[in-house]
C-alpha cells in the first residue's frame, strides 16, 4: 500500500495552509507535524519507557454472504452529499469498496443505504484540518453548505497531534463543534516500519548512536520510538546535535525522502552532546536507519539494500488504526445517515476480508480514487509480500488491514474481556510528544471528550448477525525464537512477598499499555531477585513475582492477553545486573524483566 507525503510540505504551501485555517493553531499543527524544527538550546537526550500498546483483532475473515460487485455508473440518491479526506491507504478499501469508488455507484452497498459519498484523496495534514474548519464554519450559519468536509481518515497514533491542531480552532464555534473519532476502517499491519541495521536487530544497544531519517512526530517516527523505549534507548529530541549513547534523527520532508536520505548517504556535520550538554566535540554522521512506509520500503531494499526491518506495525499491530473523525454538531444534527454510514463501512469491510474478488474490486477501485497504480499493486501491498534487496537481504514490504463491525466492538473495549486499544494509543502517542516536545505541544485534547462511542454502539445493537473480530492466538509450547525487545521494569512489592505494593499500579498500566499496542508479539516475564535470603526461597519468590504481573495483565484483558501470549521465568538471584553489595545495587536487582518477540 502506498500512502504519499502527508506530514510535510515546503514551508510556502503551509503558509497557505495556516492563512486558510487561521490563528495560531494551524502554526503549531505545522511545527509539530512538520519536519521543520525550531531553532532550540541544547535538549537533553530523553528515556522515553516503555510504550505498551493494546493488542488489535487481526484481520479475520467473517460469514456473510457475498454481494454484487458495485457497478461504475453513478448513483441516484436524493441525500446530502457527505465529503471524506483520505490518505491512499489500504486501510480504507472497505469503505471503498462499499462506495464502487470515489463516488457513490449504482449497485453499492452506500447505496441501498442512501448514502451520497464522496470519497476525495488529500496528503496534506493541514489540508485535511483546514477542510474541516471551514465546513464546521459554514455549518453554524448554513446546514446545506457545500464548503469543506465533514470526515477525514488519518492514523490513529497521530490523531492527538492531529486534534491539538484543529479542536481549538473549532472550538471558537463553540464546544459542540469539536472534532471527534468515530469508527475505524482498519489499520496498518506491517508497511510502516523502522528500518535500521542488521547489528541493531541482533542486539539492540547497538542502536546507541543511530541517526534515523524520519518525518519527525509522524507515526513511522512513533515506531522507532516506542522500539527505543521497550529496549531502554534514550532518545534525542534536538535534531541539530547529536548524542552518541542515544537515537538520534534526521529531519526528512516525506517518508520517500527519508528513505532517499539513507540512498544517497546523506550527512552531517553536528555538534556531539552528552546529557543535553556540548562536549565541544563536532562530528560528521550518516544515516543508517530510516523510518518510511511503502513504497519507501521498496526504494531502500532495491536501490540500495543493507538495512532489515528492525520492527513495523506487523508487530505494533495496535499502534496505527485508521480513525474516522467527523465533526460533533454535523453527525448529532445527522445521527441516522452516520449509523448508516458507519453500517456500509462495516459491510464493506466484511467483503474485503471474506472474498478475494471483493478485494480484487477494491484493488481497482484504489487505483482510481488515487488516481496511482493499477489494481494488482494495491492489492500485493494491501496483503504485505517479501522481497530480496540488492544486498540480499530478505526484507518486508507493505501489508494493511480492513475493520469490519466485530473489529471495531473489540478494538473500542465494547466486547467483555477487551480494552479500549483506540483511547490507548491515542493517550499513549500523545502523552509521548508533549514529554517529547513540550513547547510544540503543551497539551492535547482528552480521549474522553475526542472518543465518540455512541453511534457504534447504535448500530452494534441493531446488527443482528456481527462477524467477530478473530483473535489474536498463541501458541502454548512456543517460545520466543526473534526478541524485538528487553527491558526492566520497576514493579515494586511488598517485602518477601508476591503482592504488589499500591504504588506499582502505575508502573503496572503502563506495562499493560505498551504490551497492547504490541500485540502481535509474545510476551516473557522474568522474575529476579537480590541475594537476601536463601536461594532456593529467592527461586519461588521470583517464580511467584512473575506469575502476579502475568495474572495482573490476563485479568485486566482475557483478549489482549489470550492463552500462550504470556510465559514466566524464574531466575532467583542468579542473574544480577550489578554487584549486590550496596542497597542501590540489590535493589536494581529486585526487577521484573519483560521481553518481547516473535
């Protein structure tokens, strides 16, 4: 699948943007999205923690029976025309598909829904943004307006930078008018990836020092930055030094510039930092990992080659659903033709998932709302393939996903035992740019006021016949063969005992978190212990400390934690990280290590 530059463009385009937009608000979507960076005072490299992520259904097939294929002839419905930015993402053929295209075709499921779609494909963020402000503008003074756009679809780790931008712009109009998610059409599940060396796969640490070009704050660079965290990697947020025990970044202008930037061997001359401070030292560096999506991917693996896929939403399989926003006050005024909406798109989602000449259809129909490609590339890189570089590595290209009713029941923690994955990833991501980048993006909107659940639920109660979301599924017996990452956490309990103390809950949520969001990944708990005490009781405390984070996560989330995700390991005092001859130094080795791998 394809998705073309959508975080940044040169800054006169932008201009344009914030001058239709307005205020202030359009300029800090622009230096927060962008991959212009501020000039700053030397910053501190950061540990960012670890980032656990919900897991999300996998892309199942369901049971419905097959429909016609839509015709290309336009539809006749009598309905106001709803307008939809999107990106070229595979993510979305299901809507497509339920649509026969851009627009609404005889013979669609949006038809015989009564459902007048306009499907417009836009790669410019504040495009997007500047669209919904002006439709929620001419909404207020004139329902039947035709200016702007009532929907878009970004990427669901983006979308509290997103709405940061936009909410208080529409909020002006009044609190009704903010902009919130609804649904989601599906998810990226593989094709946005962290490249990097193959010395970086086989032992993380040796990512110290890697320049990554990336467009910054953007979801690929989310990725290289929750696998930071997990490995205990400190990040550099000043893209105009460069620290040597951290991950550092290279400002690109779009993910097939940060690809092109590694092709070229692009470098440069920066000043050398050591916590935050100059060490009076300049040194040249060279990229050696980029973060891109396809067809970014492709370019790296066949005109230059050398780097692997260090990890990609395959893994990170929660971290980037495809999120349907739309304004408040317009799908309120309009609640039947959104649960209608809402309806296709689910239906459309089935098909895709369930028929290959739905697919196939879907395929074409990208092609020409996109107006790239043909139909045979959508669908390869909707389905993910494997290719060999011209340094004859094995690398991994493309792969996207389509959400059907039970998707969407599962991923919002409306089904039991689920979680809601879209409010974590939304206050995960977002938490981590404000840590990140304070003075771009102080705040963002609360999930509770953003996360919209009501007309999911309306259509959930009406369907009489929901294909389940499949379940994400583990084999028992089978362990962890590729670690994608390894990291202590703090997770204290009472002393001599296998019970937490009331202050590792928040040590305990966030674990939870960041393991969801990584939910295609087995799990290894390993328990340590100091030397106090005898070694067979430090042994079984331990074994006990482990199974009570594995208990803890399994109850908190059957779904997200299904049987065989989660294997313990006891290790007593055995494996100390330092000598225990300081209480500093026991207490480093009273941990709970989490490993993470395929």
């Amino acid at each position: 699948m394809q998705k073309a530059n959508t975080k940044l463009t040169p800054f006169g385009r932008l201009t344009i943007a914030i001058l239709i937009v307005g205020g202030l608000w359009g300029l800090k979507w622009l230096i927060l999205d962008s991959g212009y960076v501020m000039q700053k005072s030397n910053t501190q490299s950061q540990d960012v923690g670890k980032i656990d992520l919900p897991t999300a259904p996998k892309n199942a097939s369901s049971t419905v029976s097959a429909v016609e294929m839509p015709s290309d002839q336009p539809a006749n419905v009598s309905s106001p025309e709803i307008r939809w930015m999107l990106w070229a993402w595979n993510a979305q053929m299901g809507a497509i598909f339920a649509n026969g295209g851009a627009k609404t075709t005889k013979g669609s499921i949006m038809e015989k829904k009564g459902i007048n779609l306009n499907l417009i494909r836009q790669d410019e963020v504040p495009q997007m943004q500047a669209n919904l402000v002006k439709f929620a503008s001419e909404y207020k003074s004139n329902p039947n307006t035709t200016e702007g756009v009532q929907f878009v679809t970004i990427m669901g780790d983006g979308a509290a930078a997103f709405l940061s931008g936009v909410n208080p712009e529409l909020e002006k109009l009044g609190n009704d008018y903010r902009a919130q998610i609804i649904y989601t059409c599906g998810k990226s599940l593989g094709e946005d990836k962290f490249m990097g060396l193959p010395s970086w796969k086989e032992n993380p640490q040796n990512a110290k020092g890697g320049l990554t070009a990336a467009v910054l704050r953007d979801g690929d660079w989310n990725i290289v930055v929750k696998w930071c965290g997990d490995n205990g990697i400190p990040v550099n947020p000043d893209e105009k030094t460069y620290d040597p025990n951290a991950m550092n970044f290279v400002a690109a202008d779009s993910y097939l510039d940060a690809s092109e930037k590694y092709i070229t061997g692009y470098s440069e001359e920066r000043q050398v930092v050591s916590n935050g401070k100059p060490t009076g030292e300049t040194k040249k560096v060279s990229v050696n990992g980029v973060a891109t999506w396809t067809p970014g991917d492709v370019n790296v693996a066949e005109k230059k080659g050398g780097l692997v896929s260090i990890v990609s939403t395959k893994e990170y399989r929660s971290q980037m659903p495809c999120v349907l926003i739309g304004i408040k006050k317009y799908m309120e005024d309009n609640r039947d033709r959104i649960e209608k909406l809402i309806e296709g798109i689910a239906e459309g989602g089935d098909q895709v998932k369930s028929y290959s000449t739905a697919l196939d259809k879907a395929g074409e129909l990208s092609a020409k709302v996109y107006n790239e490609a043909d139909k045979a590339y959508w669908v390869k890189y909707y389905k993910g393939t494997q290719a060999v570089d011209n340094q004859k590595l094995v690398v991994d290209l493309g792969g996207s996903a389509v959400h059907n009713l039970g998707d969407n029941m599962e991923i919002f923690g409306l089904n039991n035992g689920s979680t809601n994955v879209v409010k974590i990833v939304y206050d995960v991501f977002g938490n981590l740019a404000s840590k990140l980048y304070p003075a771009l993006m102080p705040s963002f909107p609360k999930s509770d006021d953003v996360i919209e659940l009501s007309y999911l639920k309306n259509v959930a109660s009406r369907s009489k016949n929901i294909s389940a979301a499949e379940e994400v599924t583990f084999k028992t017996d089978d362990n962890i063969r590729e670690k994608v990452s390894e990291k202590s956490w703090n997770i204290e309990f009472l002393s001599g005992k296998g019970t937490f103390t009331p202050q590792a809950e928040k040590v305990l949520d966030d674990l939870f978190n960041d393991l969801v969001v990584a939910s295609n990944l087995k799990v290894e708990i390993h328990g340590h212990t100091d030397n106090v005490g005898n070694p067979e009781a430090n042994m079984a405390l331990s074994e006990s400390r482990a199974f009570a984070v594995k208990q803890w996560l399994e109850k908190k989330s059957a779904s997200n934690f299904p049987e065989g995700r989660i294997q313990v390991f006891a290790h007593g005092q055995t494996q100390p990280l330092v000598p225990n001859t300081t209480p500093e130094g026991k207490a480093k080795n009273r941990r709970v290590t989490i490993v993470m791998g395929r």
